[in-house]
C-alpha cells in the first residue's frame, strides 16, 4: 500500500503545479480572499458547480472573471434577470425563409466557464433549462440535444440580503452545486490594502492565461486516485447520515433538521476531500481534509426545521455541532 501511496504522490507533485500559478496571480487581483481562491480551485478540480453567496462588493463577480482569464478556456458572464428567458440562455431555432429549414444558433451557456451572476433572479423557466446543463453536460434545442464543452463549471452568484425581485432556486437545483460558499468580509488590513490598490482610476491589470485546460484534466485524474481509507469512508457516511437520523448517532438534533443530505453528499463530500488533499500536496485523505470541506458541501443540502430558525440556528452551526461531536478516525 505504501509503495501505491508513493507513486500518486510522484503523480500529485508532477501535476499540482498549476496550484500556485492560480494562487499567485488572483492573489494580484482579489486580496485577502484565500478561502474563495481555493474553492474555486476545488471546483475546478472536482468538475463541480460553485454557488458564492456574499453582500456586494466582496469580490464574487471579480474573482470568477479573474480565475476565466488566467484559464485558456471560452469565458461567458451572464447577467440573470426576471425577464430572462431559456432561449437567452440555451440559443434557439432560426427560421430559413429561402430554403423553408431551421437553423440552430447557440446561446452563452456553449463555454467552458459561466459567471451566473445573481442566478436567483432568474424566473421558474431559466433555472430548469440551466438544470440540464450543470446535471447532464447538455442542453436540448428543439428536438436535438447537444453536449456542452469540456470542462464546463458554473459559478453562480446570489444576493442574500436583497430579497425583491429574486426567485427562491430550487432544492433540485441548488443540490447539483457542489460548494455553496459564504464570502465574509476583508479583514482591517486586507482592506486597507484593497482601499490603496483599488482607489485610483484609469489603471487596470491585464491578466494572460497560465493554465491549460489539459492541465486540470490531468489533475482531476490524480485526484480520484488519491487514496481513500475504508475508515475515512465511515467517517463521511456518519457525517451525511447524521443529518438525516441523528438519534442513531446520540446527537440531539431531530427537531432542528427538517430535510438532511441527499446521496449526492455523500459522493461530493468524498470527492472533495481528495481534491483539497492534492491542494494541500498530499497523496492520501484525512479526516481533517473531509472537516475542512463537510460545511461547504453541506450546508445548502441540510434544511433545517421551524424550530430551528426559531432559536437562531442554520445549516452552519448543525454542520458544526455534528463534526464536534461525531468521533474522529
């Protein structure tokens, strides 16, 4: 097993290399936000949707256009609105009057990477046409369906204190991202840094790409190789069980948990795991990798109760309460 783990550990040094590439051009570009660098990183590498939930101005939209622009891949941002419709979205059929046929023009969602900017103020209609792309790859135009290119990410951006004019996403949706991430705000020094960077006008840094697509796909085949441990497989399924039957477990929370994670957790929950294990340059999982990542994957697939929302208490602090509690491998 030893000599297993050493050759994907050859393999993770070969191919990790792209890591700090990203790492130290966003860094240029989007201060202070280390947390929201390397989730995005993850997504990339886990081949997984990204929902950022934040108040304005904390560098959602910024550092999504950054990460596109050091990918040589095609980059679209689309701007959701209530008026939006799939056929803005997917393309549609145009009619040839001197032949009598249609013809397909194809619509932003064709690129590798997407920027959904505020994606719930999007209508009912728009959100299930995006359904298909981010679970199938594909989208269907009339009669025929085509698949997407490869890589194909969405980041998705939402709003959570302006509520008019927003459309709820639905739980089938929200459950194919993979992350829903909660952008804080800049520390004091971080700002301050942000304040003297930014506070001109007239200057803007280009950015050139430094990473090839083929780069991540050859990283994303080293991350499922990374070794995974029957314990650490225990572990996961306790954490996604836990939300579901927490009595089996000895935690006290049936009353606050109204929904909890689906089988697709558990799947995410794994997945990242190994990815942040290759972020951090090892060959193998542990149970603080899968720690560090439950919350992210987690929270927007955990509903809690009445009860709950009554006493304060969201996703977040069940999630926390669940990884203090349950033993550790």
């Amino acid at each position: 097993m030893s000599n297993k783990i050493d050759v994907i550990q050859d393999r993770v040094n070969e191919e990790r290399g792209f890591v700090e590439k990203i790492r130290s051009e966003m860094g240029r570009i989007v201060i202070g936000q280390t947390y929201l660098v390397d989730r995005l990183i993850l997504g990339l590498l886990c081949d997984g949707h990204v929902l950022l939930e934040g108040v304005p101005g904390l560098a959602k939209t910024l550092s999504v256009k950054t990460l596109a622009s050091l990918l040589d891949t095609r980059f679209q941002r689309l701007q959701f609105t209530p008026d939006l419709l799939p056929a803005d979205l997917l393309g549609t059929l145009i009619y040839n009057p001197k032949d009598g046929d249609f013809s397909i023009r194809k619509g932003p969602i064709f690129a590798n990477l997407i920027l959904a900017d505020e994606i719930n103020r999007a209508p009912a209609k728009v959100q299930s046409a995006l359904l298909e792309a981010m679970q199938e790859r594909q989208v269907t135009i009339g009669d025929t369906t085509y698949p997407l290119p490869s890589p194909f990410l969405v980041l998705a951006t939402e709003n959570p204190i302006e509520q008019e004019g927003t459309y709820p996403l639905p739980e089938a949706q929200v459950d194919r991202f993979i992350f829903k991430l909660k952008v804080g705000y800049p520390s004091l020094d971080e700002e301050r840094t942000i304040m003297e960077r930014h506070a001109v006008t007239g200057e803007k840094q280009t950015l050139t790409p430094v990473v090839d697509p083929e780069e991540i796909l050859k990283a994303r085949k080293v991350v499922n190789q990374i070794y995974l441990d029957d314990k650490i497989k225990d572990y996961i399924l306790s954490i996604v069980f836990a939300t579901r039957v927490p009595a089996d477990y000895d935690l006290d929370l049936a009353d606050y948990l109204r929904f909890g994670a689906s089988p697709r957790a558990s799947i995410s929950l794994a997945l990242a795991a190994r990815a942040h294990a290759f972020l951090q340059g090892r060959a193998y999982v542990t149970p603080q990798d899968v720690k560090s990542m439950a919350p992210d994957v987690l929270r927007h697939r955990v509903l809690v109760s009445y009860e709950a929302e009554a006493e304060e208490k969201d996703s977040d602090a069940l999630i926390e309460h669940i990884l203090r509690e349950l033993p550790v491998p």
